[in-house]
C-alpha cells in the first residue's frame, strides 16, 4: 500500500515537475518515432494501480505488444514498432488473478506473468516472506538482502528452518488458478524458476535444474509451449543464457531499468524493464513506467 511519507511526497513533487515540464510529452514523442520501446514490469498491484497504467498508456497512443511480437522484433522479423509497450509481472501473486488478471481481459492487452513454480504447487509463501516474518519473530537472524548473496543451498537451509516454525499463507496463485489465468485469453505464463534464487549464488547443477524443470513443470500443467523466462531479482550471467538456450526459451528478461531500444533487443536474452511499485504514488509509477523517473 502506498503511503505519503516524506520519500514518497519529495518523489511525488519531483515527479509532477517532470511532467509539466514536458517530460513524457517527450517520451511519447520519441516512442512515435520507434526510438525505443516502453517495458513494464508488475509484481501485486493493485486493480486501481493497473487499471491506471494500462488506461494511460491506450489513451496516450501507445499499444500493448505481447512478448510474441517483441521476440519477432528482436528476430528481425517484424520492424521495430512505434509507441509500444511491453507488459509483465513477476513471481505469480494470487492478487494478480483480482487485479491484472480482469484488467488485461477487459481492455484486451497481453501481459505475461513469470510464474515461480514451487510456491504454487506446494502454497508455501515466497521465501522473502519467510526471513522477513521470521526476523521480526526472532527466528532468524538474516536479512533477505543477505540471503540473496549467499550460496543457493544455505540460502535454501536457513528458510526451511523458518518455516517449520512459521505458518504463512499462501501468497501464489494455486495450479487450478494457473491454468484458468492461462486460458482467459490475454495473459500468458512465463517461466521465474522454481524456488526463485538468486542464479547467480547457483552452482551449474542448479541452475540447470531451476531453468529446466520450471519450464518443464509450467508445460505440463498448461499444456502450451512456455518460451519466456524472466531472472529473479534480475541476476544472471553468461552461463545462465546458455541453459535458457540449451532449455528451449527463446526470450527472457532482466530487470534492467532502461528502455528496449533497436540495439539493445538484439541481446534478446537480456531485455530490459521499468518497474512499478505498489508502494508509491501514481504520478511517480508514470516517471517510472515511461523511464522519466530512471533518466534524471
Ligand atoms: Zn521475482
């Protein structure tokens, strides 16, 4: 929920001075032109939160492109497109099925979720929720920032141990609910892994394993194709874009806070993303989503 707090007043009144001076008067302009194109990323907004990108964005001209026409652009086998916008949301929220889910039917824009299949199967929260509904009850002494720079198993140890002494509930939306969102026409699944680790912190085996069997999982419970993967928290290297390759995804995408531009979609494994934040006013998710607010 968002808040007026001091960060986000001051962001709040920065934000309203971009915009009367022209700022995403120039963006519009200079996505008209096929300079770049815009490239959204959601966690759990809320519906109004949605609702309100996505009217700004049909009402400023712009289209929503679904990643199938993104990847054919990279490919070169489309031509770079003019006021486009790319919409995604990351990890599986059960919230995304009240807010994006209605939203993308109703006004008919592909949005793709990147899905994390282990917390859906099993209904487990999200392992930050763990470490941090644990750390205010004395059950673990780490952060989660911590937790994302050590190695993948320690990581994997120390929330097992909290969570055998914390229920949560569920967080993910449930395999039924995966595969009604997947059918409702507009929204398309992706791949986020399985446990959502830092591959960064994975050793080969392991990376292998949450690239693989995520796709493999999320096939056999949709029944479709999944050639889209998105990085948790954005962390990938070298070795990470050759097991997508060697898995069969064809596109994925990193949390790179920079517009998709004719250059840089050739790197079609690394696609950059704005993202919006639940916690913040809308005048500062327009800076956000349109770049203003990552080009200061
Ligand atoms: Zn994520």
């Amino acid at each position: 929920m968002m808040q007026w707090n001091k960060r986000n007043i001051a962001a709040f009144l920065l934000c309203t001075w971009y915009i009367l001076s022209g700022k995403l008067r120039k963006v519009k302009k200079r996505a008209a032109r096929g300079e770049f194109i815009l490239s959204v990323y959601f966690h759990y907004p809320s519906r109004a939160l949605f609702e309100y990108c996505v009217r700004w964005f049909t009402k400023n001209g712009f289209r929503v492109i679904g990643l199938d026409e993104l990847e054919a652009v990279a490919r070169g086998e489309k031509p770079f497109p003019t006021s486009a916008v790319v919409l995604t949301a990351d990890d599986g929220w059960r919230s995304n099925l009240d807010s994006i889910v209605p939203v993308a039917n109703a006004y008919k824009v592909p949005v793709t979720i990147f899905a994390s299949t282990r917390p859906i199967e099993t209904g487990e929260a999200y392992w930050w929720s763990y470490i941090a509904a644990g750390g205010e009850k004395g059950l673990t002494k780490q952060s989660v920032s911590a937790l994302k720079h050590v190695p993948n198993a320690e990581r994997l140890a120390e929330v097992s141990k909290v969570r055998a002494g914390l229920e949560l509930p569920r967080e993910a939306m449930t395999i039924e609910e995966l595969q009604q969102t997947s059918r409702s026409g507009y929204v398309h699944i992706g791949s986020h892994t399985v446990t959502h680790p830092m591959l960064t912190a994975c050793d080969d085996d392991t990376a292998s394993y949450e690239i693989s069997e995520s796709g493999k999982i999320l096939r056999n419970w949709l029944s479709k194709e999944v050639p889209y993967f998105a990085y948790p928290n954005g962390a990938f290297t070298e070795r990470d874009i050759r097991l997508l390759k060697a898995h069969g995804y064809r596109m994925a995408f990193s949390t790179e806070q920079t517009y998709v531009t004719p250059d840089n979609i050739k790197n079609i494994y690394a696609i950059p993303r704005f993202d919006v934040l639940e916690t913040v006013s809308f005048t500062e998710n327009l800076c956000r989503m349109t770049g203003v607010w990552f080009n200061r």
